[in-house]
C-alpha cells in the first residue's frame, strides 16, 4: 500500500510539475514581436476564450466575420480599437484587457 501511495504521490508531482509554472517566462516577448511563440499562442488562448464563439475556433467566421486574412484589411492598432470599441455589428469587448486586446490584435494583423 505504501509503494502504491507513494508512486501515485510521485508521478502526480511529476505531472504537475511539468504543467506548472507559465509564467515565468510570460513577458519576456514584450517587443511586440507578433510571431513570437509564446505571444503567439498567449493570443491564440485569449482568442479562444474570448472571439471564438462567433469568429470561430479556426478564424473562419461564424456569428462575426472570416478573419482568416483581417491583416489585409486592418492594421494591429485598427484591429484593438474595433475590440474595445465594436464596429458594425461587434460589441465592444469590456471584458478582454487592454493588453490582451493589444497582444491578439497584434497576432491577427499577421494574419495575412
């Protein structure tokens, strides 16, 4: 019983340790680079939690409109004013954070 209890106390530190952490190294792509790794795929998580449900999970569109190629039509600082402010037929998005707003504009104005 103790080497069961003591595998599972193990292996669940292992897991967790693996998984823990983040945020070490969470700022360290702040010259707005948008295709950085990390930056990227802060923005992809904060897009899923946050646009997809009408932009669609892959950017195709949905309740919102296609933003597979939005880069082509707006500029990063264009892309954060329609979040936080809507446009047509978007709601201004109060909920997303300035810098979360900045760090997904950014990631779809590379979209191309």
């Amino acid at each position: 019983m103790k080497k069961l209890l003591m595998t599972v106390l193990f292996g669940s530190a292992i897991v967790l340790g693996a998984c823990g952490g983040g945020g070490d190294n969470a700022d360290k792509n702040k010259g707005g680079e948008s295709g950085g790794t990390e930056n990227a795929s802060a923005a992809e998580d904060i897009f899923q939690s946050n646009c997809s449900s009408c932009h669609g999970s892959d950017l195709s569109g949905g309740a919102g409109p296609d933003l597979t190629k939005v880069g082509k039509k707006h500029d990063a600082k264009e892309i954060e004013d329609i979040i936080h402010n809507g446009k047509d037929g978007m709601p201004a998005q109060t909920q997303v954070s300035d810098k979360d707003a900045k760090t997904v504009a950014e990631w779809l104005a590379s979209k191309k």
